[in-house]
C-alpha cells in the first residue's frame, strides 16, 4: 500500500464495513421485536413484519459495505496511480 493516506483510509473503510455489519445483526435485537409488537400486535403476526424489518436493514447495510468498497478501491487506485508516477519521475 504505501502512504500513510492510503492505510488510514484502509482501516477506517474496514471499520465503517463493520459497523454496517453490527448494524444489520442489531436488526435482529429485542428493540425491534418491541417496535413491532407496537405495529403489528402479537407476536405470532409480527413475524413476518421483523423479517421484513431485517432484510431491508440487511440490503441496506450490504449497499453501503459496496458503495464503501468501491470508493476505497477508487481512491487506492488514484493513490497507486500517483506513486507509480512519482517513480517514474525519480
């Protein structure tokens, strides 16, 4: 990798992809079977409404974990771009 720009946005990329992992298991947690109590009643028909809940907190975390994937990889490739430039000057 190289710079240290480069390594900074590495990790802090590894760290956000995490995060949006922490945040599609949290879909699962006891807050969300409580809010949809709130809105579909009993447990036994709010089932379907936490699966719903999950997979579109799944997607969403998934979208964002390859939106930040790609701009990573933009950025590595302009940094790369720039060393391999800067080499060729010396």
């Amino acid at each position: 990798m190289g710079s240290f720009k480069l390594e900074v946005i590495d990790k802090i990329a590894a760290l956000m992809t995490a995060a949006f992992g922490l945040v599609a298991a949290l879909a699962w947690n006891e807050t969300i079977k409580a809010l949809m109590y709130e809105v579909f009643g009993e447990a036994e028909s709010g089932l379907m409404g936490y699966l719903i809940y999950a997979i579109i907190v799944t997607i969403v975390a998934v979208a964002a974990i390859i939106l930040i994937a790609r701009t990573y990889n933009k950025v590595k490739s302009k940094e790369e771009a720039k060393a391999a430039a800067k080499n060729k000057k010396e």
